[in-house]
C-alpha cells in the first residue's frame, strides 16, 4: 500500500509560492562579486528585510538588503554597506552603538527602537486625552537609557480641552522637576523655533502616543517633506497611526563632502510610530524608582531596605507624599508602573 502523502493540494500550492518567492529575492539580492567597496552610512528608516541607507559622503540614500544575521537594525544605526551597479545596496554590519532606546515585545524580548541618539522629545497633546501615566513611562524608560529628554506639549491651541483636563496644572509637575516643557502649535507655530532650536546639535526622536502630532511636527520643521497627517478619532478620542515606520530627517546637508565622518554625524530628527502604552515590564523596582527624579533624595532612607514604597510602614517616599514634597500623582503612576 502506497505512504499517504501528508500535504494537502493547497498545501502544495503554499510551498510552491513561497519558493518562487525565495528564489526571486535570491535573485534580487545583489552578489559579492557586484558590489562595490564598503560605504558608510546611516539607516534612514527599516522596512522589513531591507532599510534606506543615507550615504553622508554622498548625501544620497539607498535601498538595501539586510544581511541576515544583523541583530535588529534601527533608525540611527552607523551601518557598513556596499552597492552593486544598479545602485542596489545590501548592509553588511552596523557599528557600535553610543546609545539605544528599548521597548519591550511579547515575541522578541527587549527591541531596540532607535540608536546613537542624544535626545528624546517625549510629545503629548490634550487629544487624545493627555495621559500622565504613560508620560512617565517613557520618562522611566528614558532615564534608564540615560538618554537627555524634553517634554513636548503639542496642540496648545486646543484651550477648551487644556483647561477641562487642567494640563497646565500638571505640566507644573514637571517644570518644578527639572524636566524643560516646550508648548508647540503647528497651527500657530507657537514654540516651533524653540523646538528646532533645542532639537539643533542633538541627533534625537521624537516619541508618544498615536495622534499627538508627531509628523505635524515634522512638516513644520521640514517643511520640504510633507508627511502623511491623520486626524484624531473624534468618537474614541484615541490617536489614528499615521507613521508606520520609524524615518530619519536630517537638520542640514554635509559641506565638506570630502572631510572623514567620525561618529557623531549630522545632526536629525527621527520620526518614530506611535503608540497607545509603553510597557516596562522588563524593569525591576529598583530600576522604575531610580526613574522618578524627585524619589532620589529619600530612597535608601526608609525604614526597611526592600521597601517597594507602596504601603510599607516607614517609607519615607510615602512620608514625603503626605508632606507634599511629592507629587501624589506621580507616586500613584509609579505603583501602577511596579504592579503592572
């Protein structure tokens, strides 16, 4: 009696597609034997398998593959790649990093999301609803890359919305700690210079939950390059995802093509996809708490020493929210933060 075979005829059909599809990106990928010698540059923005590369010499950008095997290259990353005579290029090793932002992914563990920045523009608005919780998540997850960070307010001109979810009060919050505010219009342009200002002699990324207007930003620093904008869902009030990969903009073009390209490059701006939570399930107590400037002066000091400053006897962080020395929001937002 003949072995039954196991595939199905759809089954067969699948692999058969999947294998001219293997074969064709074989074909497309350039050989060693076409490429030319290696070239610096920096990756623009990824898109699966392949990445915009920006040639600095040159100041033009390429299509290239990725050779498997890379890691997981980001916006930002000084990559070595090659080109073949079509001006199809592949990547062939991205350099060392001086610095790396990280979210955590349910399938790939910690997942870099941008590279060799020296700061990140955290942007809010007041639609959708202003979140002050996921705000200090990113300002945890910053300090613990120990990475310069601004806050951005966009949308300032909303002022029903600002004075209905009383904004300017908790910005104080964060003024009183230290952290610099910018309010932003793109319809007014109201503190669009002091952003590109602040923006000017830092590679850096902008950053926040979908809808705050992070590519509005963009056109209005670059106006150049337009940008796909989506407005806010008026019946959920949550942000539309315009930005599906995260893409480079550079401040100014190289004038001396011929001078040598040391790290740090040119200064830019990345755009990043936004997103509605930001999750630091991968960071112990310890870790989240050193990332609440205003805790720095009491931890250390409380009656027992694994306090997690929640509801311990003698925690001298909870002592200090009753005296009003911290903010009571910001200790409910870091107890979420742990219990999550």
């Amino acid at each position: 009696m003949a072995k039954r075979d196991k595939l199905t005829q759809k089954q067969k059909r699948q692999v058969a597609v999947k294998h001219r599809q293997r074969l064709k990106k074989e074909k497309q990928i350039p050989q060693l034997s076409d490429l030319s010698e290696s070239k610096t540059g920096l990756l623009v923005s990824r898109y699966g398998e392949q990445a915009d590369v920006f040639d600095l010499f040159e100041q033009k950008s390429y299509r290239c593959y990725l050779r498997q095997n890379l890691g997981s290259p980001v916006p930002g990353d000084k990559v070595r790649f090659r080109l073949a005579s079509n001006e199809q290029g592949i990547v062939e090793a991205i350099e060392e990093r001086d610095s790396v932002l990280q979210r955590p992914s349910q399938h790939q563990g910690l997942k870099p999301v941008v590279a060799n920045i020296s700061r990140i523009f955290v942007v809010s608005a007041p639609l959708p609803d202003f979140s002050a919780a996921l705000l200090d998540r990113y300002l945890v997850a910053v300090a613990d890359a120990d990475i310069e960070v601004v806050i951005v307010f966009n949308k300032w001109d909303l002022s029903s919305e600002i004075e209905q979810q009383k904004i300017e009060e908790q910005l104080e919050i964060y003024k009183s700690l230290g952290y610099l505010v910018i309010l932003v219009s793109t319809k007014t342009d109201l503190g669009i210079e002091q952003l590109k200002q602040a923006a000017l002699n830092h590679k850096s990324i902008l950053v926040g939950q979908s809808g705050v207007g992070k590519s509005s930003i963009i056109n209005r620093l670059f106006p150049q390059q337009t940008m796909l904008v989506n407005e806010v869902s008026e019946n959920s009030r949550l942000g539309q995802h315009t930005t599906t990969a995260s893409k480079l903009f550079l401040f100014e073009e190289k004038t001396d093509k011929t001078q040598e390209i040391e790290s740090p490059y040119h200064e830019f701006i990345i755009d990043s996809p936004g997103i509605r939570e930001f999750g630091l399930w991968h960071m112990d107590q310890k870790t989240i708490a050193d990332g609440f400037v205003e805790f720095e002066s009491f931890l250390g000091t409380c009656k027992f020493r694994d306090c997690r400053h929640e509801n311990e006897p003698g925690c001298e962080i909870i002592r200090a929210v009753e005296a009003q020395k911290i903010s009571r929001q910001r200790w409910r937002n870091y107890c979420k933060i742990i219990s999550t």
